[in-house]
C-alpha cells in the first residue's frame, strides 16, 4: 500500500497499525489496553470530560465508563 494515509479507510490504517504492533511483537493485552485508552482519551477530549455524554456515545453504562478510566488511570484532561 503506497497511498497516503488519509486515503486510505479505517480498516486499512488500522491493518498498518496493527502489523507494525505484529512485528514488534506487541502483546495483544498491551495493544487492547493502549487502543482503550487512546480511545477514551479522545472520547474525553471530544465530550470535554462529560462522562453522561461520552457513556452514551460509546455504548456504555456511565459506571462501566468510569470504573474503565480509572483502571486505565485516564483523567479529565481536554
């Protein structure tokens, strides 16, 4: 795949992603755990930190949101 990167489409960027991860022999807990928290942190930014809005938004129940950031000990930085 030579084409940029913003032409490509979700599942290709991730593919990209992923088999650098491969190589580098990256566990699968350690990608889940950093994918999650990546995730959250930009659902963060994107709802300023409102976490009604962000459990909506991502399909869960507020307390799973909340217990799910303080495992992966993300703050209400925006």
């Amino acid at each position: 795949m030579d084409r940029k990167s913003s032409e490509l489409n979700l599942h290709q960027r991730m593919e990209l992603i992923i088999k650098d991860m491969v190589e580098k022999e990256i566990s699968l807990k350690d990608a889940l755990r950093e994918f999650e928290k990546i995730f959250f942190e930009q659902a963060t930014k994107k709802y300023e930190g409102n976490k009604t809005k962000m459990a909506q938004a991502l399909g869960l129940h507020r307390n799973t949101l909340h217990n799910r950031a303080k495992l992966l000990k993300i703050k209400n930085k925006y």
